[in-house]
C-alpha cells in the first residue's frame, strides 16, 4: 500500500485523438474515441475500450448484454512457464501479512513493540480454508542495518525464517516482500551492484525453499524509470546467480505499482529478463478515488474492472504474466460488486493474471477497515465468503 495520495488519476484532457494505450470508449465515456496514428480504439469489455497497436476489432457503437462483468479473452495465452495451468482459474489466491514493515523510521526497534510477524495460528485459518499463498513484509533497515551488502541481523532474520518455514511446511508459497518503496533508510536506492549483492545474499538463505517467492521492493515511486528498470534486473541477477534458479520472482513498477497506470508507466519493464524464465509482473489496485487503499468508498462498481484492463491488455501484448500483489474494498454493498467484478475479470483472463493477494492481514490491524485478520477483521469476515468462491 502506497503512503501517499495521488490526485486526478483519471484526469481527461481536451486533445483530437487519445493516445497509446488510454481509453478511448466504453459505457458512460463521453471523452475522444479516436486513437492516435498506427492505434486503434479497441473493445476490451463493456465499460472500457482502449487505443491498442494495430487495427484491432473497432469498439461496438452499442452496449452489447452479458450475464458477467469480465473482459473478453483471447484464445491463445503466453507462453511462460508461470502461467497457471487451468484456464478460467487462479493459481494463487492469498493475503498480505504486514507487521515486520512497522514501526517505521525507528530502527532497529523491538519485535513485539515496533514491529511483529504473522500470527501462525491465523495463517493456519487461512490456509485450512484454501489460501495458497502470503506475502510477508519485513523492513530492509532491520535485515541488514548497516549498508545492504552487511551481514544480516541474526535475530530479525531468525523470526522472518520462522514465519517462511511455517506458511511454506504448511504447503503453501510465501512472498518475501522488502517493503521500502525503493528506498534505504530513507533514500532512493541507486547503487544497482550492492542491490544486486544484497539479494544475492538474501536468495542464499531461502535456496532451497521452492514455495519461497522473491519480491524485488514494495512499490518504487517518484523514481526514474531507467532505475526501476536496473534494480528489478539486479535482483533477478543476483538472485539467479545464488543459486535460486526454482523460484519464482515478482518484478515491481513505478508509481507505487498501480496496475491503473501500468501501460503508460512501465511500459520498458517489458525488457527485464529472467534465465528461468519464472518472472510475475506485481501490481497494486485499490477502488477508491484515487488509488490510494485510504478510503472504504469505492468509486464504481465497474471501477476495479476499468482501473486494470489496461494491465490485462499490456500483459497479453507483452506475452507476460501477472499477478494482483494488493487489493481491497470497503466492507459495503458497492465494493462487494466491485471486488466481485475485478475478480471475476482475473478469473476470465487467467491466461495473463496468476493470482490475488488481498491488503492485509497480520496481528496488530484491530479495526482496521481491511483488515483480513480472522477471525474478526473488517475485511475478513465481510469478504471472506466472497473470496473463498475463487479459491484454485
């Protein structure tokens, strides 16, 4: 989750032709429905059509019926190894374990005071109902409190291993989530060898661990893209080159991640390469006004729906996959839909979108209005019927 707000995501301006990769149609549009040169507006669902390369299938003129809010899909999917293996069917579905990411700004801070793991007992909850997979946060500051090419701090990594060896015993896949928004003790991360090294280092611990997955960093933001691009490449160097070779690795974009702004944003994260070809693009999306996860408002009930089918659309032109790191809606009747239609659209598109991990769980959210901490967060027990229906 980003710790900042963005404003006008959706912002229209008065041009002739919309640009590459914006949306030029839909239900209630009203803006430009032509593209610029060599796009064509495109229809991706009932509600959003997009200015796509090529002359693709112009957008109906009428809104065609349909008893489902998803996307249509193509008949031939990627051809990567990470793509799930039942068509119409998630790989993974799951919940952020946030606690070793507290107490920001005070380190190394005290386990149990400023910062705490998952709660095994709540992870077995989730795993006994058929949760597959939790990403854990921790803080880099406190792995590695001196440079990130140090030794690690043995106690911190003794706790984080702990929770690995739970989750992944348990048959289920951890994501190791270094949650610094690309930053270290504050600072933009620019030294691409020494993270190259730390994930070297890190991939070292976990080798032998299959159900482990590498996340590069939480939500790099307000950074170059050239930077972005070299950090994510370095951590799957350096991360390969441990000899971590069966895992797999969840690659993160600028501007906090936002699957809203993807194929505007990230688009030169197509060129990361991965010799095990097991790469998953990570993206975020919340349904508020802007994008944000502070509100329990959402926008529309078609607003999670529009906010990713660019996304889709730039996976499948990209021939890559995958997956929804964060998401969450208010515990109301209007997100229900909206949560129920962006998954439904995940599931009609399991060709390019691996899975979903909802914002968040762990220990200490008390009423927290997504928490998904059983059994009484907001989150969970208003949605957890919900999401239990497409479970793998």
């Amino acid at each position: 989750m980003r710790s900042s707000v963005l404003a006008g995501v959706f912002a229209t301006a008065t041009v002739a032709q919309k640009g590459a990769w914006e949306q030029c149609g839909g239900d209630g549009y009203s803006g430009v429905k032509t593209c610029v040169s060599g796009y064509t507006c495109t229809f991706s669902n009932h509600w959003y059509s997009q200015c796509l390369p090529g002359t693709n299938t112009p957008a109906p003129t009428t809104l065609q019926t349909s008893t489902t809010k998803a996307a249509t899909t193509t008949t031939s999917a990627p051809s990567t190894t990470t793509s799930p293996t039942t068509p119409g069917e998630l790989k993974w579905l799951g919940v952020n374990q946030a606690g070793g990411e507290f107490g920001d700004g005070i380190f190394p801070g005290r386990w149990g005071t400023e910062f705490i793991f998952p709660d095994n007992s709540a992870i077995q909850t989730l795993i006994g109902q058929g949760y597959n997979i939790f990403r854990v946060g921790f803080s880099l500051e406190r792995l590695v409190p001196n440079t990130l090419t140090s030794a690690f701090d043995a106690g911190y990594l003794k706790n984080l291993t702990a929770s690995v060896n739970y989750i992944t015993n348990a048959g289920a896949h951890v994501i190791l989530d270094p949650h610094n928004y690309g930053r270290y003790y504050g600072n933009v991360i620019t030294d691409t060898a020494a993270f190259q090294t730390f994930f070297s280092n890190f991939a070292k611990q976990y080798v032998s661990h299959s159900k482990v997955v590498f996340d590069t960093n939480n939500e790099y933001h307000t950074m170059s893209q050239d930077l972005v691009l070299q950090l994510n490449q370095a951590a799957i160097n350096g991360i390969r080159a441990a000899g971590a070779t069966s895992q797999y690795i969840l690659v993160e974009g600028n501007q906090w991640s936002g699957a809203w702004s993807w194929n505007t944003t990230n688009t030169n994260l197509a060129s990361l390469t991965d010799s095990q070809d097991k790469l998953v693009y990570q993206m975020h999306q919340y349904l508020d006004g802007d994008s944000s996860g502070t509100s329990p408002n959402c926008v529309s009930a078609d607003i999670g729906v529009q906010r990713v089918v660019g996304a889709t659309a730039w996976l499948r032109a990209n021939n890559k996959v995958g997956i929804l790191g964060e998401f969450a809606g208010g515990a109301n009747s209007l997100c229900k839909t909206a949560v129920t239609n962006l998954l439904e659209h995940l599931k009609a598109n399991s060709d390019v979108w691996t899975g979903a991990l909802w914002w968040a769980g762990g220990p200490w959210w008390g009423d927290y209005m997504y928490s998904f901490e059983p059994p009484s967060g907001t989150g969970y027990t208003y949605y957890n019927s919900l999401l239990r229906n497409y479970l793998p």
